[in-house]
C-alpha cells in the first residue's frame, strides 16, 4: 500500500524540514514545488522565467501552471511506492486536481501542522541573521504581545505597509547575541514577502482544511514543539493514518 502524503501548514510551520526528513526515512520521494520552481528559475526554463516575479512577491503561481507540473513529476517511477508533498496543494483548485490524480493510487494521507499565529510570527520575526558576524539570530526574544497583535491585525486586514513596520520594529529591537551587532533580514526573506505568503496562506491555503478535515486519514499534529518531537508526532499520526486507510487495524476486522 503506497505512502501519498501531503502536509498542510503555515510558512513557517517546518513543513519543509520534517517531510524531508519523513521521506528520506521511509524511502520515498519528497516532492517540494518549492523546490521545484527554484530549479526551473535557476535554469531559466520556461516556466522558470514565467514564474520568477511572482515568487520575488510572495504570491501564488497560477493553477494551471502548478497542476500539470505536480501531475508529471507523480507520475514518475520513484513516487509509484508513495511521495511526500510539500508546498502543494495551496488552492482548492490543486487539491481538486491532486484528488483526480490519486484514481486507483491508494489513499491520500492529509497531515495539517499546527502553529498559533503568535508562534508563527516569532519564528518569522527571528529569520535574521547578523550583519557583523553572521550569526543566525534563530531563537530571538518573543514579541511583545503588544507587537504581535498589531503584526496579526495588520496582516489580517491586508495593511501591509503597517505590518511590514512592526515586524521590521520587532527584529530592530534585538541584538546578536554573539557580538552585539546589528541583526539584517536574510536576503532571501523580506519582511513584505514574508507577511504576504502568510496573508496569502490564510486566505488561499488555510480553506484546504476545510476541505479535507472530514476525511478518515485527516491528521492535525502540534507544530509548536522542538523538531524532534514534532517528527515523532508526524511519525504516529502518518502510521494511524495509513492503518486506518488499509483497512487493518490489527484486529482482523475490515
Ligand atoms: P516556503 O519558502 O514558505 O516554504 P515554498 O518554498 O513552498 O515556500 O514556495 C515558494 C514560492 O513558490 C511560493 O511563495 C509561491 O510563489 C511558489 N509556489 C510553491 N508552491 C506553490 C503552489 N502549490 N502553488 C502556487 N505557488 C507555489
Ligand atoms: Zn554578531
């Protein structure tokens, strides 16, 4: 019975992270369309070049981009024993067409990991490095409640502008903790674009639970703990699944 899992979650959650390390311990292919898309931009395909703008902003790649890309790479030989999806689907649409895409390939496994918006944000926030010694500023202070209500409200109303500022607030009140110098944005994470993924998320992403909350291999795992447990929680959740969906649960009944 193959292993087709997808995970949900906010950015930020360590999706990427633990379905590497899932997949790479059970012998099956992590799919990221994340990945996937910085690949194709690298080498300047096609879609690459069409994809490039849309990425730098934090927004979504249209659907009919997205679908057949995903459809091809699942259909490869390495994924026929089961994948790992990570970052798609993001739009009801994709889900939809990933459902049509499963016909006759065994159950697909819905893990959602939990993060508390506040959680979500201090992770984000903290995605700084130092610009005198490079130190990875990974685990700074948690925000004021203070900030990080107005960082939640501000997002949810779409001001980016004031979201953007009280982020950036957030992150210049810290210091390296190693040399005490200034701590600068990872180049590759802006405040903007990262605000606007997490906008994108809630209105684009998060109806994907919804969708598929009802079903028998639905699973919500606490994202809000250390990586190894969170592994661990994946891990339990995924087998219950997978029983569940082949029908055995050791008991010998269907
Ligand atoms: P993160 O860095 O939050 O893990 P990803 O690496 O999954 O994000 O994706 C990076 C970008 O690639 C997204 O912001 C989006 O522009 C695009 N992208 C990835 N997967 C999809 C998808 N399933 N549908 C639309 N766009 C996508
Ligand atoms: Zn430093």
């Amino acid at each position: 019975m193959p292993l087709n899992l997808i995970m949900l979650g906010p950015p930020g959650a360590g999706k990427g992270t633990q379905a590497e390390r899932f997949a790479r311990g059970r012998g099956i292919p992590k799919v990221s369309t994340g990945d996937i898309l910085r690949d194709a931009v690298h080498g300047r395909t096609e879609i690459g070049n069409r994809v490039m703008a849309i990425m730098d902003r934090g927004e979504l790649v249209s659907d009919d981009v997205m679908i057949p890309v995903v459809r091809e790479r699942l259909e490869r030989p390495d994924a026929r024993t089961g994948f790992v999806l990570d970052g798609f689907p993001r739009t009801v649409a994709q889900a939809e067409a990933l459902d049509s895409f499963m016909d006759g390939r065994g159950a697909l496994i819905v893990v959602d990991i939990v993060v508390p918006e506040a959680e979500i944000l201090r992770r984000l926030g903290s995605r700084m490095i130092c610009r005198d010694c490079g130190a990875n500023a990974g685990s700074a202070a948690e925000p004021t409640a203070a900030v990080a209500d107005h960082v939640t409200r501000a997002t949810g109303s779409g001001v980016a502008a004031e979201a953007v500022a009280a982020v950036s607030a957030l992150a210049e009140s810290e210091r390296c903790r190693r040399c005490g110098g200034r701590l600068v944005q990872r180049a590759d994470d802006s405040d903007a674009v990262v605000l606007e993924r997490l906008k994108v998320y809630h209105r684009q992403t998060e109806p994907l639970v919804q969708y598929y909350r009802h079903r028998p291999t639905f699973r919500s795992v606490n994202g809000a703990q250390s990586p190894d447990q969170v592994a661990e929680a994946l891990a339990r959740a995924i087998d219950g699944a997978h029983l569940n969906a082949t029908g055995s649960d050791g008991s010998g009944r269907p």
